[in-house]
C-alpha cells in the first residue's frame, strides 16, 4: 500500500485516503444544499435571504452554515456592506465558478434524466425493470 503524504495532497488531492482534505470539500460541494447553493449563485449574485427564496426549504441555518463552508473552501465570496439594517451579498469567485459548472451540470443531467430514473424506481429497481 503506498503512503500519500500531505505533501503530496497538496499538489493534488487524493479522495480515496482518508485523512485527505478533498473528501471534506467534496462533502461540501456535493451536499444537498452545498449544490444548490452553488447553482443559484451561478445565475447571479445573491442576498441571503433571495437566496434563501430561491434554495426552496432550505433552514437558515442550513444556509448559514453551508455558505461558511463554501466561503472558507474559497468558492463563495461574501461582501457586507456598512448599513443598517446589514446588507450582504454572495457570489462565486472564480474557483467557485468552476466548481459551479461541474455541478450545474450534474444538476442538469439529472433533472434531463428524472423521467428515466422515477420509472426505475417505480419499477421497484433495476432488477426488477428488467
């Protein structure tokens, strides 16, 4: 078996060790809301509460705490504006933008793909289906 050092993750991760950082940030990227959050942003900048118009059920907490996690792994940017009452918006930096993009399109596949897969799971599953 061989022995990935931190050293080595940092010039590129490494999700099937466990101590590897890359599998917290795919925790958060690919968490329900972590996707959603990062699509709606794709469309444009966002206050937290359209934002959380826009992430239907989505608690605000919830939000709260998976904008964190995506503001620290550098794929949000936060801007708070010195008013009263507090006005801050979100948006993707362009790390974010990137990521944006690949789960845009996984949403998309499987919003194209639903159809196909409701009839499976009617079905009772492939095994079945067949």
């Amino acid at each position: 078996m061989e022995v990935v050092t931190l050293s080595d993750q940092m010039r590129r991760g490494e999700l099937f060790c466990v101590q590897c950082p890359s599998r917290e940030i795919l925790k958060h990227v690919t968490s329900q809301w972590g996707v959603l959050v990062l699509v709606a942003l794709m469309e444009k900048t966002h206050r937290f509460s359209e934002l959380r118009r826009k992430v239907g059920g989505v608690s605000e907490k919830m939000l709260a705490q998976t904008l964190q996690y995506l503001e620290r792994d550098g794929f949000v940017d936060r801007v708070s504006f010195p008013v009263v009452p507090p006005h801050v918006e979100y948006s993707l930096t362009p790390l974010g933008r990137a990521i944006g993009e690949k789960v845009a399109a996984l949403a998309d596949w499987i919003e194209s793909n639903l159809p196909s897969i409701m009839a499976v799971q009617q079905a009772g599953g492939p095994e079945e289906a067949e």
